[in-house]
C-alpha cells in the first residue's frame, strides 16, 4: 500500500514521464509539491523503489519510465495515421482530384504498407461480388506491384474506378464483382494507382 503522499508523487513521475518522455529532477518534483528539502523526496523514492513501483539509478532523471508509461507509448506506436482521399467510384470511371480530405488513425497491422497507403471511400455497388460495399472505406498501397485478380484503384482513360486487376492473352482490364456492371477495357490507357490491402466499414 502506498501513502497519499506516495500516490502523490508516483502519479507526478507518470504524467511527467508521458508528456516528456523522460522523468523528473529532485528539484522539479520538490518544486511541484512545494517543498523547500530535497530529503523529503529522496525518502519517498525510495520507499516507492522499495515497493517496487520505481527503479532509478544515481542521476537526477535516471527514474526509469514506470509500465504504464511504456504501455502507453507502445500502444501509440501501434497507431499510423493514414490520409483519406478524395471518392474513388465503384461504378465507374469519373473524372476526380485526388486530395486528402481526412486522416484516419488505425492499428499498423491493419496497414501492409502504412507510408505508401492512403484511404478510399468506396461510391458505388459494382464490387459487392468481393465484399466492398457502397460506402466501405479501402486501404490502398501505391507500392505493392499489381497482381492477376488483385482488386486495384486504377485510372483508365482518364478516370478512377475501383475494380479488380485482369490480364488476359496480354491484354488488361477491369473486371466488375457485379452482374449488372460491365467489365471495363481500356480505350487508349489503363494504369493502376493502388492495390487494395484492407477495408474498414462501419455499421
């Protein structure tokens, strides 16, 4: 069990540690609560080291960051923020500037490729077939070379769509997951901007 003023001064290195990455002098700590001797302090240290709620060294900021500290930011490393472009239509190929509109944060293992990815907001009912509905959000990455069958975002003769990647006898196209939309052929240029690597849907 720990005293108040323990409690006090355990949740001051917390805080301290979280906002600064690092701990707090004698001095900082003795300024903080008011106290005109460093002994008062000392003391509290090392009943909180005893109780094994803090392990320091010999320097004044050598307080190692506290387990909750270092769950905190562990848990915040684990978080990418991916931007969110402007509507990519799954419907068909419209005429659209890409810009980011928002960022979303989300867990890293969610992302394959988290610095050459961005977001999408899914308009349109013609890749129902694979599970994206009107209004899903997909993760893309613009690294991930494309594959036979990979579901892409792709600008072919000037507009966007998103649809899944087919090449055939040398010739690509993009295929709808829809039977009431038509397979897309390129007039004079289809290239891919991004592979689909994740969804993300709210309910």
């Amino acid at each position: 069990m720990l005293t108040e003023k323990q409690a006090k001064i355990l949740k001051f290195i917390e805080k301290y540690q979280f906002k600064n990455g690092g701990s707090p002098t004698i001095r900082e700590m003795k300024e903080y609560f008011g106290l005109s001797s460093d002994n008062s302090i000392l003391k509290h240290l090392n009943h909180l080291e005893e109780k094994g709620m803090i392990s320091k060294g010999d320097t004044p900021r050598s307080i190692k960051l506290l387990s909750s500290v270092k769950e905190r930011f562990e848990a915040a490393s684990n978080i990418v923020s991916i931007p969110v472009l402007s509507t990519i239509p799954a419907g068909g190929p419209v005429i659209s500037e890409e810009t980011v509109i928002d960022r979303i944060e989300i867990k890293s293992t969610m992302v394959r490729k988290p610095n050459s990815s961005f977001i999408l907001k899914v308009s349109g009912r013609s890749m129902e077939g694979a599970g994206i509905l009107d209004g899903d959000l997909v993760i893309v990455s613009t690294e991930i070379e494309p594959r036979n069958g990979d579901v892409v975002v792709a600008l072919i003769d000037g507009g966007n769509t998103l649809k899944r990647f087919i090449r055939e006898k040398g010739r690509a196209y993009l295929k709808a997951e829809n039977p009431d939309y038509e397979d897309i052929y390129p007039v004079e240029s289809l290239e891919v901007q991004g592979v689909v690597t994740g969804l993300i849907r709210n309910y």
